[in-house]
C-alpha cells in the first residue's frame, strides 16, 4: 500500500512537473513557431529622405507586415488631389474655354515638394492642390518631364507637412504585396482611395509615351486597381515607402481591367532631384543604337547569356564610341544589371547622370570582353547644365539652354543658347530666329542664364527685343522683335 501511495504521488507531481513545462516553454515554443508563419524575412532597402536640396539615399531594416493598416494610414496623409485648369482662348472676341485636368500626387518633402504625372499638369495655367486635412494650395510648377511623365510641383505651407520616404524599386520582387494609393475626388468622388495587389512584372514598355523623344518606359506592372484621377499617386510597398508613381492602365474601355503602371521610384528619384536642382533632367545617354534579340538567337550561341541587345550603330564622339563599342556587338550586362530587354538597359542608363560611368559587358565575336563607358548627353559632353522649357517658353515655341563652360571661354560672354524652334509657334512666324541663336539682353537687360531668359518673359507684355549672336559670326549683333499680349 505504501508503494503504490509513493507510486501515484510520484506520477502526480510529475504530470504537474510536465504541464509546467509546456506551459512554460513548450507554449513558447509554439508560439514562436506562429510568430514565424506571419513574419516575412527582413531585409535591406535602400530609401531617399530630403535633405537641403535633394532627396538623398538612407538604409533601413524593415519586416512586411501580415497587413496593410499601418501603412495605408499613414500614407494617405501624404497624398494629395490635384485639379488643373487650363485656359484656351482660340479668338480674341470670345471668352475663354476652360479645360479641367483631375490627378493625384504625392507630397515628398516636408517643405512641400510633390510629385505627380506630367500629363495630369500638362498645359495647366492653374493648379490647385487639396491636403489630406481639407486645405487647399495654389501650387508652383517647378518642372516636368514627358519623356518619363513626371513632374515636380511646390506649394506653401507654414507648417511641417506630413510626407514619404522613396524606397528602391530595384529590389521589389514579382509576386510581392503592393498598395496602390489615389485621391480620385472630382469626377469618381472616391477621394483616399487604397488598393492593394502584387507585382505582376518589371521593366513593362506599353508604348505609351512613343511620341516622346528619348521616351523611358519600364514600368512596374501590378494588379492593384488604377482608375481615372488615380494618376500620380504613389504605389507604395508594405512599409509604406514610395516604389513607383501610378501613370497609367491598359483597357479597352477606359475602366480597370487588371493591368496597372507605375514608374519606378528609383527612376522618378533622379528625375524630380534633376528638376529640383537644375530646372530639368541631366539626361545621360549610352550613345549607341540597338534593338532586342531573342532568347532563341544564333547570336547567343554558345555563351551562357540568354539575352542581348545587338549594337546597329554606334554614335561619333559618343560615351560608347570612346570605349571602343562597336556595330555587331552585343550588350549583355551594364553595372551588376543583366541586360533582359531594352526597356531595362533604359531605365538604367535613365538613372545616370553625364560624366557617370558604367562597367557594360559585351560579346564580340565569339569573345565576351568588358568596357567602362563615360556617359554623355545628347551634346555629347559631360557638363551639367540647365535646359528650360518652361510654359512662357512653351507658348512662344522654343527652349534654351545655359552656355557650356567651353562656349562661354569661346565667345568671351554668357547668356542663353536657343536648341529648339517649334513649327507653327508665334515665334516662328513672327521672326526669323533659327537654332543655335545665343541670347544676351531681352529688352536692353543683360541675361546670363536660361533661367534669366524665362525670368524676364514670365511677365513680359507688349514689344520684346531679343539680341544677341550666332556661333559661326559672333562680332555681328542680331537682334529680333515681336510683341506679347
């Protein structure tokens, strides 16, 4: 009896000895184990916060979420409803047509700074800018670019405002969770719209900007909807950091149908820091013209690349000519990046500026060799300058340029260099001013600069006198009057 007393007390304390353990560590265990099925591995991202006159890369660590409150909430603040009205008077003795554009945007710095589409402010006189909190700001257009559909606005407010982080869109992976976020008030009346999807693809060309010269188009493609005045709105990961800007859908009827664009964030990073700096984008090209090979390509035989893009001509004086990159040659890789299709050697090159330099790999006959290319712009030189193209320039139908250092020493003068003459614009059919003019003075005031030729004609009335030179005859004066009403 004793024995079996001691047995059955033995065998209680052990069975409380081993519901304390699991209890204790067993339950832990557990729910670590949940814990794990929820979280999604860390990792690395590179994201831009604005400094004092451009928005810089920073690192960070961050998990993705098993939902998207935090980062739609937060978020949402920084979005913002854009209206533009455009005034189009096509007689004198008839009032003028308005034309309304909706979009959204998205604020980027706490001072104020929003990026959105160019073709939602394209020819806008006005535009108006409505908060998350209700206000509203008449906001500045400090640049855009059509050949990405960016562009880059400005309003003023005394406060701080609330703003987002750009995050690297180079590391988003197919299949990964993103949020698609819009302020469509106007015509939808769905104002702080949030939709969620993946990333379906990278690097999409849908030629929607083939009009453009040196168009970029390697869009992010996602499932996540994009409707009518969802357009400039941020596409942000599941940390809430900006990895594209939404521009564009494809349908057949004008409503979602599964497929979204969105540009990528590190490509709308150079482009709005280039506008922000230099009034428009430092643009850098290889210098070569190319087109895709397939998979299935004789060219590829025999290498253990799958995709190319075959050199058809290789321009003089260019970054790619300098290097040695010749016709018949084959791109396969620029930086670390494989090289899979056009659109991407685009976006990349997109990214540099002039003066930058790439490591390209190329397949030359039956060889794979390398070369360090200095990037160029379409002047084939290495010096950043300003290009304006502002809407007073715009409407009078030509662009101008700073001098290059070496024009300057040249000539003995600064001012401004005309690169552009629009067919049919006032300026072409009221005088005869060709390309390549440099102005010095607009009525009798000394411009040094593009930006001092926009300045002086943004609230110029009446007779305007340009004078100034060309390059093959710099002794001889020329001067050119037309009048602005």
């Amino acid at each position: 009896m004793r024995t079996f007393l001691h047995t059955a007390a033995g065998a209680i304390v052990g069975a409380i000895i081993g519901i304390w353990l699991y209890a204790t560590w067993l339950s832990k265990d557990s729910e670590r184990e949940g814990e794990e099925t929820h979280r999604v591995e860390h990792r690395v991202q590179t994201v831009a916060r604005p400094s004092t006159d451009r928005w810089t890369p920073v690192t960070f660590r961050s998990y993705q979420p098993s939902d998207f409150t935090k980062a739609s909430l937060g978020a949402l603040k920084a979005v913002v409803y854009i209206n533009a009205e455009t005034k189009r008077k096509f007689s004198p003795w008839m009032p003028a047509k308005r034309d309304e554009t909706e979009g959204s945007g998205v604020i980027i710095d706490p001072e104020g700074y929003i990026a959105t589409n160019h073709h939602v402010i394209e020819d806008a006189d006005v535009i108006t800018v409505e908060l998350y909190d209700k206000r509203s700001f008449t906001a500045t257009l400090v640049g855009s670019d059509p050949s990405t559909d960016l562009a880059l606005l400005k309003i003023q407010a005394q406060d701080t405002l609330p703003y987002l982080e750009f995050g690297n869109s180079d590391s988003l992976q197919i299949g990964e969770w993103v949020l698609a976020l819009g302020n469509p008030k106007g015509k939808e009346g769905l104002p702080f719209t949030v939709t969620a999807g993946i990333v379906s693809a990278k690097g999409r060309d849908i030629n929607i900007l083939a009009d453009k010269p040196f168009r970029v188009e390697s869009f992010i493609q996602t499932d996540a909807a994009i409707n009518p005045g969802s357009s400039g709105g941020p596409l942000i990961n599941t940390a809430g950091q900006i990895v594209g800007i939404n521009s564009a859908i494809l349908s057949r009827d004008g409503a979602f149908e599964g497929y979204s664009f969105a540009i990528p964030s590190n490509l709308t990073l150079k482009v709005l820091n280039d506008i922000r700096q230099y009034g428009s984008v430092q643009r850098a090209i290889l210098g070569v013209q190319i087109y895709e090979l397939p998979p299935t390509s004789p060219h590829l035989e025999g290498y253990d690349y799958r995709y190319g893009l075959l050199i058809e001509r290789v321009l003089p004086r260019s970054g790619a000519y300098d290097a040695g990159l010749r016709r018949g040659d084959i791109l396969v890789q620029i930086d670390s990046f494989e090289i899979n299709s056009l659109a991407r050697m685009q976006e990349i090159i997109a990214q540099k500026h002039p003066g930058d330099l790439v490591d390209v790999v190329y397949l030359r006959n039956g060889q794979i060799d390398t070369a360090t290319v200095t990037l160029k712009n379409t002047d084939n030189r290495t010096e950043l300058i300003r290009i304006r193209r502002d809407k007073v320039l715009m409407k009078l139908g030509f662009v101008v340029r700073d001098l290059y250092t070496d024009e300057k020493k040249k000539y003995k003068t600064d001012g401004a260099r005309v690169t552009t003459i629009y067919e049919g614009s006032p300026i072409r059919m009221h005088t005869d001013l060709t390309d390549g003019f440099i102005i010095t003075s607009i009525n009798q005031q000394r411009v040094h600069n593009a930006n001092d030729v926009v300045n002086a004609l943004i609230d110029a009335k009446g007779k305007i006198v340009l004078e100034g030179f060309y390059e093959h005859n710099p002794s001889e004066e020329v001067q050119y009057v037309f009048f602005v009403y």
